[in-house]
C-alpha cells in the first residue's frame, strides 16, 4: 500500500490542532444520535484527534479507526497508547475506507478530512455501504473541503506552529488536474527564530473536489438526509 503521506507525515498532527479545535464543537453536535451498542468507526483516522472526539461523544462503545498510512498510524498508535480507556476500545485497521471490512451493524461514522481522496464512484459506492450497516439514528459525519470545483487556488499560508525553537509553516497551492480533481501542492517549512529555512519538503496529492450540492445529491441517492454545519460538517441519517 503506498503510503502518500511518507515524507509530510510528520507534520499533519503537529498542523492540524488549530482545525481540529475548530471542528471540535460542530462535530460534536454532528455525532448527536450515535449508538453506543455497535462499534462507531472512523474513516481515515489520521493521528486520531476525531477518534478522540468519538470517544468523549460515545464514553461506552468500541470503536474502530481505519486508517491506510503507516505514518499516520504510527502517530494514532502513539495516541491511543497512552490513554488506557482508549487503548481498551479502539481497534486500528490498515486499510482504505473502500477495502476494510465493517461491521454489520455501525453506530456512527466519522469521515473527516478524507472524501477528496475518493472518486464520485468511489463515494458512491461508500455511501451505499455505509446505508446498509448504521443503526436507526446513527450519523454518518464527513466534512467539505475547498475548492469545491476544480480550478486554481493560489498558495498560502494556513498554519505555523512553534515547538521549542523552531517554527513550523504549512502553505499549499492546487492546480485543476481533470474535470472533478485538482493537484495540491503542499509546503512543509521548518524556521528557526531568525526565521530561516532549516528544513524544507513540498509534497503533491491528487484531491477529487466535491460541491456541497454534489454531495447532498450523492448522500441522497443512497437514502440519506443530510444538515450542514459549521466549518462544512455535514451530518447525514438515513430516511
């Protein structure tokens, strides 16, 4: 399984504590309705800040984070190790959201950060499955990630982090690459007080773009109603 995140991996925990503090609340309020009798799984887990949050929202059930990138399970593994509630119930999957197997019966899903890495069919497929297996009332939560079409998105800089004497900056920029995808470019800087470059690493991903129509008209195919948030969270339930 190639592993895109192998040489940037070090930095995304360190560059996501901002957004997940953002997201925090919205998410909470989005897994409203989450069943504590089947196991909630987490779709792209990352470091495991959201299997976090599903653990404060569900303090009873077992959950299940799958997560493709050995980077980022290492860093999930670091996490979850040195919190003894969460080492008893969360299990770690390698895998992609379209290849694990889940259970038969879901009580919540959390897909942050993760559904530009699918297709429209992928997500299609995914949502279809997804249907099948959540309890009455459980949330599927994804979130809306710009640029909601394909088309150029000049760099800048969305984060810097200081850790002891060093500052660390991310920035990006994306390029159309296709009809519904574009090609970012991330920038991973290391500074030192004098704000000198100590260390440097740009990294490219293909991203698929969704509409916030687009994928309300998807979720709606495979039975879902869904509600929009802040930040682009979006909470979707069957019927």
């Amino acid at each position: 399984m190639l592993d895109q995140y192998q040489e940037a991996g070090e930095f995304l925990d360190l560059l996501s504590v901002d957004a997940w503090e953002a997201l925090r609340t919205p998410v909470q309020q989005a897994l409203v309705g989450s069943s504590s009798s089947a196991p909630a799984v987490d779709l792209g887990a990352g470091s495991g800040r959201g299997v976090q949050i599903l653990a404060e929202t569900l303090p009873a059930g077992e959950i299940i984070a799958v997560e493709p990138s050995p980077v980022q399970r290492a860093a999930l593994h670091a996490r979850i190790v040195d919190d003894p509630d969460l080492v008893s119930r969360t299990t770690v999957v390698a895998g992609t959201a379209q290849q694990v197997a889940l259970p038969e019966s879901i009580g919540a899903v959390l897909a942050m950060n993760m559904i530009g890495h699918l297709t429209a069919a992928e997500r299609g497929a995914l949502w279809q499955r997804l249907a099948s297996r959540l309890c009455d009332g459980a949330p599927l939560v994804v979130n809306l990630q710009p640029p909601a079409e394909a088309v150029a998105v000049p760099e800048s800089e969305f984060t810097t982090v200081r850790v002891g004497r060093l500052r660390y900056q991310g920035s990006g920029a994306a390029q159309p690459a296709g009809a519904d995808q574009v090609t970012w470019r991330m920038r991973y800087r290391v500074l030192d007080d004098e704000g000198r470059s100590v260390r440097e690493i740009v990294a490219d991903y293909t991203w698929y773009v969704v509409s916030e129509s687009q994928l309300i008209e998807e979720l709606s195919a495979a039975g879902f109603t869904t509600e929009v948030g802040q930040f682009g969270v979006v909470r979707a339930v069957r019927g």
